[in-house]
C-alpha cells in the first residue's frame, strides 16, 4: 500500500529510513510488510475510535497542543508505535 502522506513520503519510505536510521540496515520485504500493516492498523483503530492516539503519543492527553498543519495526531500514535517497536527489537538492543 502506497500511502502518500505529508512532504510527499510515502509510509514505505518513511519506514525505510527510520529502519536504517535504528539498524543501519534496510528492512527486508517481510519485515517492512509487517511494520506496514502494523502501521495501517493502528491507525486505522485511531481513526474508528478504538484509541485515543494523544494517549499513545504525548505526555499528557488530557492537555492536547496543536499539530502544524497537515499532520493528524493518528499519523503520529501509528509511528510512534512502528518507533517503539523498531527501539526495543533484539538487534536493536544488542548490535551484535
């Protein structure tokens, strides 16, 4: 899936260089299939009010800031959980 979102980046190549910027590697077709569909379902889940993505992605929900322009607070909760799981995998943590 192709999704064109704000600066013109798709989400595959925004998850391509957050991937080499974690593992100085590029993910292989199974994982940037997995990282993807996580992605779209989480925010998916924002969008149909399954989440409330300000309570994934900010220090305190209960006092939203505003966004710049263009960007949507379930953008930000489905890439700041891509993020944390990309931060907390095996090779990530042991650079072996």
């Amino acid at each position: 899936m192709k999704t064109v979102r704000e600066g013109g980046l798709t989400d595959s190549l925004k998850l391509d260089y957050a991937f080499r910027s974690v593992l100085s590697r590029k993910p292989s077709l199974q994982e940037s299939a997995e990282l993807l569909g996580m992605l779209n379902r989480q925010r998916n889940r924002s969008l149909k009010g399954e989440l409330n993505p300000w309570n994934i992605a900010s220090n305190d929900p209960d006092k939203p800031f505003p966004l710049p322009k263009g960007v949507r607070m379930e953008d930000i909760a489905a890439w700041t959980t891509v993020s944390r799981v990309l931060l907390n995998l095996d090779e990530t943590i042991t650079r072996e």
